[in-house]
C-alpha cells in the first residue's frame, strides 16, 4: 500500500480510500441473522476519499471535501468508529488525534465510501499510534465495522464471498478504464436486499484470468449484480444512468456496483474513460480514470 500513503507536515499521516467497484455481485444465500452471502469481484478505482491523522485532543473528525454534506446528517461517522474499536483492541492511553475526512464520493451509493473511509482510518490509526495489529487483527476489526470493510482494508482486487469477510485474491485482471457514474439519490442498503425477489443464485465460475479489457468484459457480461432489479425498482434513475453509460463512445459493459445508485462501464484505458465521462449530464456525479490495481 506504500503508494497510497501520503505524507503530510511533521507528524501528520495520510490514507486514500478509493472507491470499491462491485464488478459482479451474486446473492448466493442468506444467514440465520438476515445477512446475505455473495460472490463478488470486487476492483478499486483511482477516485477515493482521503483521511488524516495529526496530533491533537482527545479525537476529533473534521468534515471536508465536496460531498462532506452526505454526511452531516450522520449521528457517528464510521472513521470515528474505526477510530475507537482501534484504541480499545489497543487496549491501552493513547495519544489525541486530529482526523479530517476529504470526501469526494458520494455517500451511501454503493461503491463502499463509508466503508473505504474506516479501513482507511484502521490503516493509518495502526501506524499513527505505532499499534503494529497486523493484517488479520485489522481484518477483523474491519469485519465488525461493516460486511465491506474488510475488502477494502487491502484496496486489492479480490473475490469476495461469505458475507464480505471471505477474501481470495483475483483472477488476473487486464488493464482497463473505469466510469462511474452515480444519479445523485441515496440507496440505502438494507432495503435493496429486502426488495430483492427470486432464488438464489450460483457463485461465478471465473478463468484464471483476462488478456484485456474486451475479454474482461465479455466475461462479465455472462454475469450479473443481483441487487440491481431491486434497486431500480427502488430508485429508477439507475436504469438512466445505465443507459447513459451504455451509450458512451467506447464503453464495454456497463452494470450498478454494490447496492447502487452508483453504476460503472468498463473501457480499454483509462484516457477514454476519463473522456466519456465528461460526456455525462453535469448534475451527476461522474468520474473517468483508471482501476486501481493494488
Ligand atoms: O455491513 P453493512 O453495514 O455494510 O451492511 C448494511 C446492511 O446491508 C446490513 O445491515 C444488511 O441489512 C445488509 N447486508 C446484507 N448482506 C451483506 C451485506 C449487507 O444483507 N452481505
């Protein structure tokens, strides 16, 4: 992760949260406790949040960033959370933090914000305060903050399954240009499983891997987001904004990540990606780049 590290003023550390992009998501059952269990291949994008960690009182988050005000509205953000199911694990005093949030994606929309954002603040408290947890120490007290938490402790493309917490590393994955694009209405997650209908179905039988973009994309056009019924029925300006991705010059696929509204398409390089998604209706909230391979 050395490359996701951003050094700031003396003492003062940084973590990116890039964005999680749900490339297939199969609902393949349910536990006694109301969870589901999926089967994902989940990538990360080169849009992310960014958290930092500064000396300070006690602990405290500033808000800031164009789409801090999704979250005001939040009675305890999920960075103060990580920040102090660190500090109990700890189990020891430990020193004030200053944490300031820049949030650039849009909250509750699918593409794991909230839950990139406490992993983030797991990764960098572990090094602010010298804890030295570990990976699998930190993967289960990512677990305990949210089923995507974990996944985006690593930011890696991984499969996914069980509820979040079963992590494989992915099949070999070609380069490849990712737009997203998100409609500007908050999906709340529970209720785009509730609304879910039909069986269940089989996780993806995937290859060992993809030569380059068009096979990535055939291939995951065989396969599906089985949230994506049931969020369009929720929220119907999510088949707009796939039928805006689809109709991009040079788009491959498009599909909703997660329990949306966010969706990507998926294009042969990161330039023509950056380039559609000025294509976009400007009221949207859209980004063009590369996937972010870890
Ligand atoms: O774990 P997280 O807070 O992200 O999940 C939000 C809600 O989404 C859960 O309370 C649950 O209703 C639903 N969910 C689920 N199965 C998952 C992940 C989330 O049913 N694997």
């Amino acid at each position: 992760m050395s490359s996701m590290l951003v050094e700031g003023g003396a003492g003062v550390l940084a973590e990116d949260a890039p964005a999680k992009i749900n490339l297939h998501l199969h609902v393949t059952g349910r536990r006694p406790d109301g969870y589901h269990l999926l089967d994902s291949l989940v990538v990360f994008a080169g849009a992310a949040d960014r958290v930092t960690a500064a000396p300070g009182e006690g602990l405290t988050l500033a808000l800031e960033g164009p789409e801090a005000g999704g979250l005001a509205a939040e009675p305890d953000n999920l960075v103060l959370r990580a920040a102090r199911l660190l500090a109990e694990a700890a189990g020891r005093d430990l020193p004030g933090v200053a944490l300031r949030l820049e949030k650039r994606l849009p909250v509750a929309s699918g593409i794991g914000g909230g839950s990139a954002d406490a992993a983030a603040a797991l990764r960098l408290l572990d090094r602010f305060w010298g804890l030295g947890l570990g990976e699998a120490r930190l993967r289960e007290l990512a677990l305990r903050l949210g089923a995507d938490v974990p996944v985006c402790l690593a930011s890696r493309p991984a499969l996914m399954q069980g509820i979040g917490e079963v992590l494989a590393p992915a099949p070999a994955l070609p380069g490849f240009g990712l737009v997203l694009a998100n409609p500007r209405v908050a999906v709340a997650t529970p209720g785009v499983f509730r609304a879910r209908q039909g069986g269940f179905s089989s996780p993806a039988a995937l290859p060992e891997g993809w030569t380059d973009a068009a096979g990535l994309a055939a291939g995951l056009l065989a396969l599906r987001n089985d949230l994506e019924p049931p969020a369009i029925t929720l929220c119907p300006p999510v088949a707009e904004v796939l039928a805006a991705l689809r109709a991009l010059p040079g788009a491959l696929m498009a599909r909703m990540s997660g329990s949306g509204a966010t969706c990507f398409a998926l294009f042969p390089d990161a330039e023509a990606a950056a380039q559609a998604a000025g294509m976009l209706p400007a009221d949207w909230w859209r980004w063009g780049g590369a996937a972010h391979h870890g």
